[in-house]
C-alpha cells in the first residue's frame, strides 16, 4: 500500500510538473524583447558600393597651417585619399584651384607656421588631372623623407565649401566645420557659441560638424585628468539641444580627433549626447578627423565613407545618412568602467615608428542585421578586439574569430542590458575603428520623450552683447570697415554684411 502511494505521488508530480513549467516557460518567453534594430548602414550593398578615405578637417597656410594649398592637394593625393574638405580657419574653401578670401590677421597670429607666405593653388589643368585621377606624380617625399605613393585609381574630390567656423575664440577653442554652405568667411566666434554658426550652416544649405569639443569642455585641455568619468550635464544638455535644434544640419561631432590628446572623453560625452537625441528621435553621427597643420598629422585619423557611386552629391548623401565609419591611429580614451578603449596603447610607439603614415588601421567591411534573432554580425579587417557599448555602459567586450563577431542582444554573458542604442568600435594593433549608433526599439514599447533645455550661458551673454556693440558702433563705422577689409579680408559695406553680420 506505501509503494502505491509513493507512486501515485510521484505520477502526481510529474503530472503538475508539466503543467506548471510550461507556464514559467512561456512567460519567461514572452518576457524577451523583440527589438527593431534601426541600423543606419542598412542600404549600403557591401559587395558593390565604393569604400572611400575621407577627411573632413584639415588646414592650409591660408588660415594657420605651414603647407600651402598646392603642397596640400599633393601629400593628401599620394596619402591616398579619396575625398577631402579644406577647413581653414574663417576662410571659405573656393576649390584648390583658387586664392580663397583670407583672414590677413588670422594668418599673422600664426606667423610661425604661415609665414605669410605666398598662398599656392593648383592651376587648372593639374586640379582636373586630381579630381579624375589622372595627375602623373602620384608621389610625395615629406621633410622627414617619407615618400608616399597613390595606388588608389580613382580622383580626389573637393568638398565644396570647407570652413573652419568660429574662427577664432577669446578663450579656448569653440569650432565647427560646415561644408556646402557660404556662411562664416571672416567671422569671428564667442566662447562657447556653437549655436549661432550652427545656426547659419542650417539657413544657408550647408551641414556642419562640432569639432574637438573637449578644447571646450576643458578649457585648460586637461582632459587627462577627468579620463573614464561621466561629464556634467550641462554639456551634454547644450550639445543635444544643438543637434534637436538644427537637425538634418548639424549631423554630429568628432569623437576622436589629431592624436586624441584633447578628446580622449568626448566618447563619453558622445554617449551621454545620445541617451538625450535618441528618445527625442534623433541620433546625431560621430567621426574623427585629423585637423592637420603640418605634413605629420595629415594620416592621423580620417573617415571610410561608403557611396554607391563617386560624386559629391553622393558624398553629402553618405554624411547625412551616417554610411561611415571613423579611423585613427591614437586612442587615449578609458570606458566608465574602467577599460581602456586600446588595452595597452602607447602614444610614443606611433610617433617612434611613423606608423601614423600606414593604413593598416582597423575597419569594417560588413554588418549584418538579423532582426528575427536580434543579433548583429560584424566582418572587420586589421583588428582583433571588439568593443560593445549600449547607454555609455560597455556591454561586451570579445575577440574577433576570423575577423567576425556576432552580438546576441539576448546573450547572457553581457555585462549590462542593451537599451536605447548599441555601438560598436574595433581596434587592432595600428588603431581603432568606430561604429555609428544602432537604435534599439523594441516592438510594443516607444521611447519617452527626453525634457532637453536650451542652455542660456554666457555664451548667450556674449553673442548678445558683441551684436549690440557692432550694431552701436561699429556697423557703419567707416574706420571698422577699414579694419575688417585688411584685417579680416572681406568687403563690410555690401547690404547682406551690413544686414547680416553673423
């Protein structure tokens, strides 16, 4: 009689045993999120689209750099670029072909790298050999007797419109670049003033990036100091306002700009910059850039732009939409949690073995999205580590096997939950490689919306007060116009100057 009792108890439950688990199965099933993953390289066809070396800053002894516009367009042609942006300070890029409209008193302030110098284009028929690819000397020999050799076949095309806006500030560095638009020549900015230009950009046709934003941030660029912390909210609170404000203009900032040694948190401020646009529907790009002075900086960091076909209006089309990825050699950068973006990188080794000079950096060659798994797949070249950051929290971190990596958003070996974003970098032995942001929605939910204040600093203060003292006094000063015609290069008596000074 025991024995039957025991096993009808054990009949009984096995019996509330499958009831019941599959109850907990199921609702732990319908628990996982379904997400939507919004990836801004999903039109791109890897098999047939061009890859392309970009820069989108850089400088000539027509603002403050030493080469002239003729030594330019040569080291970046045989450095093998394909597409570049000259960004002088103040002065608006009129083609390689042409003297642009200079700032005399800017090119005096850096005397020690202009010279005052004579300002050297191409002339014609060498700047249509350039933009076809057909220039026959596709060498350049620096001063440090590197010699570097095109190998690319196609041209070089020229950004129209390249400038480096703001000019120059009283107190630290407050710049952007803006491309396609005639705003800015000869302007001077206010500290902290990147609304005004943004502004401007936006009205005249044009798109714009903020630039090396830590010179602003840390106004003593003691950035090493704060490495690996979050930034006060102040910032980022004024840059997301910038980017809701002038959206489809202002498309993003640099992250990771020279040799890093002033930007070296603007990730971090990038990620506390999302977490505030992206529940407000917009999702501002990253890139990196050079914003070279000299022959050395020119291959320090630059951008891989993806076009279905080689033109500028491709080009644009590729910066709006984020069909990009952002390359340096330098990285000094450390996660909140304490990782080093490039566990072990030493500055020193890249200026002792000019590998600034190679392109053997990191880069991404595809990504796959598999929505019904939720899992994302990367193919990459030159690298061997991964790095995945969803919410400004690094959520994995793995080896590259054969140059894959695949990211389940549901895997349990992530460090944090995905939420809102994910972004990827991968880095190698000559660099890092960085990944626009992916949006996490996720079926059934919708993002709240962000309260994101304008920011009313001194900057504010500035801009206001420098317009009513031009207006008072110096609009239709006839001795101001004299100092803005030979100081600042521009005509100040045209009506849309006299209208329109900012």
């Amino acid at each position: 009689m025991k024995t039957f009792k025991k096993i009808l108890s054990l009949v009984l439950a096995v019996i509330l045993a499958f009831g019941v688990f599959p109850a907990v199965f199921a609702q732990a099933a319908s628990e996982k999120k379904e997400y939507v993953i919004d990836n801004p390289y999903e039109e791109i066809d890897w098999d047939s689209w061009g890859e392309y070396k970009t820069q989108l800053h850089c400088h000539t002894n027509a603002s403050d750099g030493f080469l002239t516009i003729e030594e330019f367009v040569q080291i970046h042609y045989a450095a093998n670029f394909d597409i570049v942006a000259l960004t002088d300070h103040g002065t608006i890029n009129q083609g390689w072909n042409n003297v642009p409209e200079t700032v005399p008193l800017m090119r005096l302030i850096k005397k020690e790298r202009t010279n005052m110098a004579d300002i050297i284009p191409i002339e014609q028929d060498d700047y249509e050999a350039y933009l076809n690819g057909t220039y026959a000397d596709k060498s350049y020999t620096t001063k440090d007797g590197i010699t570097l050799t095109r190998t690319h076949e196609n041209g070089m095309l020229d950004v129209p419109k390249g400038i480096e806006l703001n000019m120059a500030t009283p107190f630290a560095d407050c710049h952007l670049t803006g491309y396609y638009s005639d705003y800015g020549q000869g302007l001077a900015g206010v500290f902290g003033d990147y609304e005004t230009p943004s502004k401007g950009v936006m009205e005249a046709g044009g798109i714009s990036y903020l630039s090396h934003v830590g010179e602003y941030v840390y106004v003593d660029k003691d950035s090493e100091k704060y490495v690996g912390k979050l930034i006060d909210d102040y910032y980022p609170t004024k840059f997301a306002r910038l980017f809701l404000d002038y959206q489809g203009s202002s498309l993003g900032m640099g992250i990771n700009s020279a040799t890093d040694a002033h930007t070296r948190c603007d990730r971090i401020l990038y990620d506390q910059i999302l977490q505030k646009t992206i529940p407000n529907g917009v999702v501002p790009w990253s890139n990196t850039f050079a914003d070279s002075h000299n022959e050395n900086a020119v291959n320090d960091a630059y951008t891989m732009t993806w076009m279905p076909e080689f033109t500028l209006e491709a080009f644009r089309e590729s910066q709006e939409k984020g069909h990009f990825f952002s390359v340096s050699h330098y990285s000094n950068g450390v996660e909140l949690n304490g990782m080093e973006e490039m566990p072990g990188f030493v500055e020193q080794n890249v200026y002792d073995t000019k590998s600034f000079w190679l392109d053997n950096t990191p880069n991404v060659s595809r990504i796959t999205v598999d929505e019904e798994n939720d899992t994302i797949t990367v193919e990459a070249t030159n690298a061997n580590i991964i790095t995945w950051v969803s919410n400004g929290n690094v959520i994995l971190r793995e080896e590259l096997v054969d140059g894959k990596a695949t990211l389940d958003l549901h895997s349990d070996k992530l460090l944090n939950d995905p939420y809102l974003y994910v972004r990827f970098y991968v880095s190698g032995d000559n660099g890092i490689c960085y990944a626009q942001p992916m949006v996490l929605n996720v079926k059934g939910e919708t993002f709240a919306p962000v309260d994101v204040p304008a920011t009313h600093d001194i900057s504010t203060f500035l801009r206001g007060l420098v317009t009513v003292v031009d207006l008072a006094f110096f609009r239709l000063n006839p001795i101001i116009w004299v100092f803005k015609y030979f100081a600042l290069g521009y005509n100040p008596i045209t009506l849309e100057r006299i209208f329109n000074p900012f």
